[in-house]
C-alpha cells in the first residue's frame, strides 16, 4: 500500500522494477521486501528462504507445516430491494425499482469465500403511455409510447489493478484527480441500457366512404435500443439498434359495374340471365405498401493491458437495411382474381470508421452526406 501511494505520487525510485522495504508493522524487527506488482490470488509458488548473517557455516532445519491464510475477513453485508408502480388513470403508467446488495452480503446457508465481494446497485424505470389522451377526442390519435432506463454497476472491495489492495485505499492513495478517474473506471463495471418504441401510431379517423387519403389508412412505428457498457476488459463497449417502419392499407368499398343489368329481367334465357349479373371491379379490392428501415451499429474499445499509453484500434460493426413490399389484391370478375406483391431489400452504403457526432463531426457529416445520398438513389 505504501509502496503504490509513493510510486502515484512520483517518489523518486519507487517502482514496480525496484525493491521496496520497509518495516513490518506488527513486527518491527522484520522487514517486508517487495518487487513487481504480487497478488495473494495468484500465489503458486512459496519460496523460504534462511540468511546467515555471521562468518562462520551454521546447520538448521526449517519445517514448514500447515501454511495457511487465517483470520477471514467476517464482516457482513446488506442487500435491499424497492419496487413502485404508478397509474395516473389511462394515460400513463409509470413502473420503478431499486436493487442494492453491499461486500460481504449472502444467503444464511454461503460460505465466507461465498459471500459479494463487491457493492452492486442497479436501477430501472419503465414509462408507459398513450399520446393520444393528451389531445382532444376528435383528433383520435393513437399513439401508444414506452420507454425504459436501466443501469447496473458493480463496484469491487478490491483494487483489480492490485488485487491485494482495497479500491478505497488505492483512491486514496492517488495523488491527482486524473489517477482517482482512472482506477474508477478500470475497476467499476457499469451497464446501461435504454429503449424507447412508438408501436402503431396513427390518426383513426375515416371517412364514411373510405378515400385513399384518409389518416386511418397510415400507420407510424419507431423503436431504438441502446447498450452501454463498461469494464475492466473495455474502456467501452456499445450496441445501437435502430427500427422504423411505415405502412399504407387501403381497401375500398364501392359497387362493381354491371354493364348489361338493364337486359329483360323477364327473360328466362341462361345466356341474359347471365350477362345480366355479370359485373366487373374496376378498382383493386386492398392496395398495401410496408417500408421498413433496420440500422444496427456496434462499437467497442478494448483496453491495452500491456502498454496503457498504446490505444488500441476501435472494432466497429454495422448495417443498414431497408425493406420495401407492395402487394396489389384486384378480382375482376366472380372467377377471375389477380394478386401482385413485390418485396425489395436495399443496402445503405456507409463510410467506414465510427460514427460519434461529438468526437469526429467532419467524418460525421460525411457519413450523413453519405446515408442519404444512398436512401434518394433507394439503396
């Protein structure tokens, strides 16, 4: 612990190359050597070894019997948990939790080396509601929204840089703010994920002959679902998905022509009989188009373990779809049907390399440049 404080706080000649010694606290009589950066979990070799400090040659035997690590550390933890639900009528309901477990939490019937050896919280907040209640009757919208937050972090008693130290002392032990920051976000895993969705957004209102132009007729969907997260193993890691669609349906309703129902219905013969109720659908029974646009997007930033000045490159993933189908549903006759559907699947080009608006707004604008000049040529 004392040799890490100096070392952060720039003493000359401390370092992980260099030996570091000093007296044994509890036995100050002895001294604690140490060099490199050691850990008690990766022990696999003991080496006992006994100095002759005078001139003359010396015999001993040394017995080495039932080394063992005492004195565990006992002190227990606490977990709690808390949920709410909120209704505010038919408009929104609103759902939230909380869950905490502290170091040293477990079960009656776990075992010491069992118990939480780390602080976990996580949080969740859930929202849902209808648009639509919010504005006048007769606009008759439909707009049913959800969205939901949650968070995890896992905060561990040790330091995993130097896994015999506590965190609280290794923060402690730094010299500047910049080392406090750092360890945290070596140490802290940290999770987070949010979504938010419109499903079947629509104006419901018709007309009493339905017209292709009625708001009925046009339905609305969104959703997105972002992942972040972060570990010792990833300065960060993140999962975008990104979905909407657009859909038209309309299915007229009008009287087919009968071009021959003025023939003499008193007629008994088959062939006037027949032209008479003969009739012909001038316009497609149902007429439907569905786009829909799927972009998914993954990066992630690996940390370098061997040099942390060297950064490592960024992975980066993604894929943009875009999907269109028409279908045409048209009978003539009684006898004679005609049914069309088309579907087409594009791909989005996209530049290569992230696409953070913040850090790199030049690459940015030339992925925008890039997107829509690939969706007005359709893909």
């Amino acid at each position: 612990k004392n040799r890490n404080a100096q070392k952060l706080q720039g003493v000359p000649g401390v370092s992980y190359g260099e030996r570091f010694t000093e007296d044994d606290p509890s036995k100050p009589k002895n001294k604690v050597t140490v060099l490199g950066n050691p850990a008690l979990s990766d022990v696999k070799v003991i080496m006992i070894g006994v100095r002759n400090n005078t001139g003359a040659t010396k015999e001993c035997t040394v017995w080495a019997d039932e080394l063992r690590v005492t004195d565990f550390d006992q002190d227990g933890g606490w977990a709690a948990k808390a949920n709410m639900t909120l209704g505010m009528s038919d408009i929104a309901t609103v759902n939230a939790g909380y869950h905490k477990e502290t170091v040293g939490f477990g079960s009656v019937d776990q075992g010491l080396s069992n118990r939480n050896l780390d602080n976990y919280q996580r949080y969740n907040v859930a929202v849902q509601a209808d648009l639509g209640r919010f504005l006048p009757k007769k606009v008759n919208l439909k707009a049913p929204v959800y969205y939901s937050v949650t968070e995890e972090q896992n905060t561990p008693k040790y330091n995993p840089l130097d896994k015999d130290v506590l965190l609280d002392d290794a923060l402690e032990a730094c010299a500047t703010e910049h080392q406090r920051d750092s360890i945290k976000s070596f140490a802290v895993t940290t999770k987070r994920v949010e979504s938010f969705s419109i499903s079947g957004l629509r104006f419901d209102v018709k007309s009493k002959l339905p017209m292709p132009w009625d708001p009925a007729n046009f339905v609305f969907n969104y959703s997105s679902n972002k992942r972040h997260n972060e570990d010792p193993d990833n300065e960060y890691e993140n999962t975008n998905d990104y979905r909407g669609s657009f859909q038209y349906n309309y299915a007229p309703a009008f009287k087919p022509f009968r071009p021959f129902k003025g023939l003499n219905p008193k007629s008994k013969s088959k062939n006037v009989k027949f032209l008479r109720e003969w009739e012909f659908n001038w316009f497609p029974q149902q007429l439907s188009f569905i786009t829909n646009i799927n972009r998914s997007y993954y990066e992630q930033q690996t940390r370098n373990e061997t040099d942390v000045d060297v950064e490592l490159p960024v992975s980066v993933s993604k894929n943009f779809l875009w999907d269109r189908q028409l279908s045409v549903t048209w009978n003539f006759t009684k006898s004679l049907n005609m049914s069309f559907k088309s579907n087409t699947t594009a791909h989005i080009e996209e530049p290569i390399g992230q696409v953070n608006k913040k850090l790199f707004p030049d690459e940015y604008r030339e992925w925008r440049d890039s997107v829509w000049r690939s969706i007005t040529n359709l893909g």
